[in-house]
C-alpha cells in the first residue's frame, strides 16, 4: 500500500503540474474519450499503457475475462458502460480486448480452479461457447497452454457477438456510426494482435498498415437495402 501512495504524492507533485492545463480543460469541457475498450482486469494489461492513450482518450470499462454479457441476461456495470460510452459520449469505436496467460481463460479450461469462487464460475458463463470452440472444432491434440491462449482469441469473438445484443450498439452499427474490434494482448512480447472479421483471424498490427477491424458499421446487411440518409429513400421505399 505504501507504494501505492507514494504514487499518488509523486503524480500529486511531479505528473499533475505539466499536466494541469490538460485536466483544467477536461474538467471545464467534459470528456471526449475517443474509444470504449473493454478488458481484462489482469493487473498486467493496461489498455492506457497499451495505447499510450492519456487521461481523456479512452473509456475503460475492466472485468474478468474482458466479458461481455449478452443484453438483459444480465443488467449491470458492463452493459451500462457500454450505453453510456454509445450514446451520451458518442464513442465510434469500441474494443475488446483479450490477454495471453489469462487466469479467467484458465478457469474455464479447469472449472475445478472455480470450486472456491462462485461468482466467478457464474460470471464465466458469458465464454461458455468460446470454450466450447476450442474443445469441439480443435485439435485434441493442442498442449494446456495453446489451448487457453485459444480459447482467449475465441472468447474475445463470442464478447464481440455480445456487444451486437446490446440495442444501442446494433442501432449505431446499422447507421455505420460504430465500429467493433477486436484485440489481443500478448504479455510476454507486448505486441497487439488485431482481428479481421472479414478473414475471421487474428493478426499482427503492422505499421503502415490499414488497421482491420472485427465489424465496420459499413458492412452490416440490413433486410431492407436503404440506408436512413435522408428522409426521401424512406419515402421512396413506402416503408
Ligand atoms: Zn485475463
């Protein structure tokens, strides 16, 4: 604890002065977080750190497993970060973003590890079919840490499914105002895998590169081909 507040001293009286003006004018104007990014709360994935975002520039929303609970299966912290990240502050990208050497990965892959801990069991619940991937459609044959690393990259696709429960960010992928990716933090060599919804993988972010996405607003099919761009199509179509 001692470390802890020594910190908060040295940010009190080395970090916040050449930093002040910025919190003065996020204070006056509220914020603008750029991005949601929904992750793990593994002590060793810091999505600011990662990024390199300052104060202002990402809204962070952290549980067990990066998870995603699919809308109204459960009515809590996650999916009211997620509203309120949509709609009162606009974000137009939201992430998830899973880790290697995940202890929650861990879990599901050795529910004897969650005897102790209920809460736990039942959160995991929500990657139930990440684990079920892996088990059902993969080698046999993968070692116990391929596997958990696996079922770390299927779990962020299953909470990425989950995100497009959620009605604002259905509404806001169907105006092509949001666009949903997915990463993966690789603890050991710090890099960031990214991944492609179109080719359905994860891979390296490279620089230079365009960046690949898991959903883009742009390509959800909608049932009746018109885009809400102005009131005119509507009427066109007699709907
Ligand atoms: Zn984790």
């Amino acid at each position: 604890m001692d470390d802890l507040l020594k910190g908060i001293s040295n940010f009190r009286e080395a970090v916040f002065p050449d930093n002040s003006a910025l919190y003065q004018k996020l204070a006056r104007e509220g914020q603008k977080p750029q991005a949601l990014i929904i992750s793990c709360a593994d002590s060793r994935v810091m999505p600011e750190t990662i990024t390199q975002s300052g104060p202002g520039e990402l809204f962070v929303c952290r549980n067990a497993g990066n998870i995603v609970p699919p809308f109204q299966t459960m009515n809590g912290g996650v999916s009211s970060a997620i509203e309120y990240a949509v709609i009162a502050l606009g974000v137009r990208d939201i992430i998830v973003c899973g880790h290697s050497d995940c202890g929650a990965m861990k879990g599901l892959c050795h529910p004897e590890l969650l005897a102790p801990m209920p809460n736990v069991a039942a959160w995991l619940k929500h990657s139930h079919a990440a684990h079920s991937i892996v088990c059902e459609a993969y080698p046999p044959t993968l070692e116990d840490k391929e596997k958990i690393r696996a079922v770390a990259m299927e779990n962020v696709v299953v909470q990425l499914d989950h995100l497009r429960t959620h009605p604002s960010v259905a509404a806001k992928l169907a105006k092509g105002e949001v666009t949903l990716h997915g990463w993966f933090f690789d603890i050991e060599t710090g890099s960031v895998l990214i991944y492609d919804g179109a080719a359905s993988r994860f891979t390296e972010l490279e620089d230079g590169q365009p960046l690949a996405v898991a959903v883009s607003g742009r390509d959800v099919p909608q049932v009746i081909p018109f885009r809400r761009k102005n009131g005119a199509e509507r009427a066109a179509l007699n709907v």
